[in-house]
C-alpha cells in the first residue's frame, strides 16, 4: 500500500524537488550579486581616510556573503 502511494505521490514530490532547487539557485545568485555590490561599494567609501571605517567592514561582509554563496553546500531539502 505504501509503495502504491508512492507511486501517486511521486509527480508532487519532483515538482517540489525543481521549485526548491530553483529557489535555491536564485537565492544563491542574489546573494552573490549583493556581496559584489558591498566590496564594490565597501571599495569605494575605502578610498577616504574617514572612510575606512565603514569601507572595510564592508568589504569583508560582502567577501563573507560572496564566499557562502558560491560553496556547493546545500543547507536543506535533501
């Protein structure tokens, strides 16, 4: 019985496998983008002496969120 049951549900488990994944990759994307703009940005104010303060931290939050969003670990939905 369980088999059979399987059987029917199979078609709404592999659509909500694709919905995760692509949620997965979309969210991988804008997380990598964002940590582009924060070194780009944190770059930027650098270039001042007054603005270090706030461009290094910068820097290193978007290098942080640029790291995690481009290693291959999958955090959910086995």
């Amino acid at each position: 019985m369980e088999s059979f049951l399987n059987v029917l549900l199979w078609p709404f488990k592999a659509i909500l496998q694709l919905v995760f994944f692509i949620i997965s990759l979309v969210g991988r994307f804008v997380a990598a983008v964002i940590g582009l703009l924060l070194i780009l940005v944190g770059v930027i104010v650098s270039l001042t002496i007054v603005g270090a303060i706030v461009g290094i931290p910068l820097i290193i939050v978007g290098i942080t969120l640029l790291v995690a969003s481009l290693s291959g670990r999958r955090h959910c939905c086995n």
